[in-house]
C-alpha cells in the first residue's frame, strides 16, 4: 500500500483490514503518511460499521470485507490488489467475497490478484490455511463467466518453497506456489 500510495499516478489509497492492530502497525510503521486514529469516524448504515483512518493520500478501513460497498468506500475503485484476502477467508465464502469485489470494481477496472496454491505435502498440510490454497482452477471457477469479467490472465507464479523461512513455516509441504492473476472488468 505505501509504495501504491507514493506512486504520483496513484491520488488515493483504500485499504482495508479487519483487525484494528494491523491499521495501526501500518500506521507506525508509515509516518509520512500522518494516518490518523479513526476511531471517531465510524460510517455506519444498516448493519454495516467501518472505521475511517485517513491520511495523506491514503484512507483505512477497520471493518468486515462483506460490509463493503460504494457508499462506505466513497465510489469504486480503477485498480484492486488483493494480496491477502480470497486465500485468509473460508473456502465456503469465496462466492460472497467475488460478489462483494465485483460491486466495487469500476467498469475497465483491474484487479491484481495474489492467492497460493499448495501442489503437493503431506494431506494435513495440503488442507491447513490460512492461506487457503487458491489454485488456478478455483480461480477461473471463481470469476470466468461472470457478467462483469472481461479476461483473467495468469501472469505469474513462483514456487514460495524455495525460501528457507517459507520451508519452516509451511511444515510438511513440498511445494506451494504464489501465482499472481489480472482481472480486467468489463467496460
């Protein structure tokens, strides 16, 4: 987000995060952008509550992703990342979430999406998330065929289990793949 936010073709940021301390780790973390503490500014309509820190340039939302729509991000977006989300939810609510990215995605818009496929390990850790392994099958499953779909490409994918760390972390897997999507919304 902050290289998206320093970015001069970028004029604004929204991220969003259901847990108020990574809001905050990334303000700490980010001074320049002088994020201030959102908890006065809470929009909230019908059951929907979103805390609002706002900063040069960039806007953080505290809430639940479902509760997001055009009134509480103030309009659509040109450009989604999602390095995060569709892989940490539960595998029963992937159809909610692409529903819920779809009415924020301006017509022409792009969504970058990031998701990890576990290949191959021992069963329990085949299954384990999050992340939930995301594959590219589920991926088309998920959005080719939808109304406001234009093109999903894969454009990328490395092999995560290279890295030391990653081989520690991820216990009993061989191999998990990072592969990386462009969505493009009908215009």
């Amino acid at each position: 987000m902050a290289f998206l936010a320093n970015h001069p073709s970028v004029s604004q940021v929204v991220g969003i995060d259901g847990i108020k301390k990574a809001l905050d780790e990334f303000a700490t973390e980010n001074p320049s952008f002088e994020i201030k503490d959102g908890s006065d500014d809470v929009v909230q309509n019908d059951h929907d509550v979103v805390e609002r820190m706002t900063g040069n340039g960039i806007e953080l939302l505290r809430g639940d992703l479902f509760d997001l729509n055009e009134n509480v991000t103030n309009g659509k977006f040109g450009l989604i990342l999602d390095r995060g989300s569709v892989v940490a939810i539960q595998p029963t609510l992937r159809e909610k979430y692409v529903e819920t990215i779809g009415k924020l995605i301006q017509p022409g818009g792009k969504i970058l999406l990031v998701t990890f496929d576990r290949r191959s390990g021992e069963e329990e850790a085949m299954k384990r998330g999050p992340p939930f392994s995301v594959n590219e099958k589920e991926v088309r499953r998920l959005y080719e065929g939808l109304d406001w779909v234009e093109s999903l490409t894969l454009v990328d994918e490395h092999d995560e289990m290279q890295d030391e760390a990653n081989r520690q972390r991820f216990e009993g897997l061989e191999s998990m793949y990072e592969l990386c999507f462009i969505i493009t919304a009908k215009q």
